[in-house]
C-alpha cells in the first residue's frame, strides 16, 4: 500500500489499493444516470471523470457545485473493471 499526495504538477497513477491524500472534489448531477456524485477537481493530476465514493448524505445536502474535501481517498475498481476512489470512511468535507 502507498501512499501518495496530491501535486498538481504531475498525473497520479492510480494503483488499486493505493491511497490519494486530500483529494479536492465538487458534487454533480451525472447525466447518463441523474443521480448526485461527487468527482475530482481539475489540476490535481486526477481525471475529473472518476466518481469518488462518499456518504449520499453529504453529497445531497449541499447544492450543485459545492466544494469539498477529502482525508484520503483508496483507489478502487469495481467488478467490471471500472474505476472509482472511495473516501476515508465514506466522509467529504465542505470547504468554506
């Protein structure tokens, strides 16, 4: 497992089961499915198409656009080899 953190001048390689420190994020409407996510900022050497995993809670109570952060987040994949960062105990926390 490693550890690494974010440095926007480089693209972060996404290993499965390696953790991203303080990832910045916003929540979203995605289209293909019309739900709330939440995904990576730009500039952080992140793909702003990942979907980040995170409380469903958090990510509805705050409008379109809200900013947030993240302790850390594991890079995942899901059964169909997608893949997806999960956060450090499900938590995002909204940046003033």
């Amino acid at each position: 497992m490693s550890v690494l953190k974010m440095n926007s001048n480089m693209e972060i390689p996404l290993i499965i089961g390696n953790y991203i420190q303080g990832v910045k994020c916003e929540n979203y409407l995605d289209p293909f499915t019309n739900r709330i996510r939440v995904r990576p900022l730009p500039n952080q050497g992140l793909s702003t198409g990942l979907v980040i995993e995170c409380s469903k809670y958090e990510r509805e109570r705050h409008p379109l656009g809200t900013k947030f952060n993240t302790i850390d987040c594991k890079v995942c994949t899901k059964p169909d080899g997608r893949i997806y960062l999960r956060a450090r105990d499900q938590m995002i926390y909204k940046i003033d």
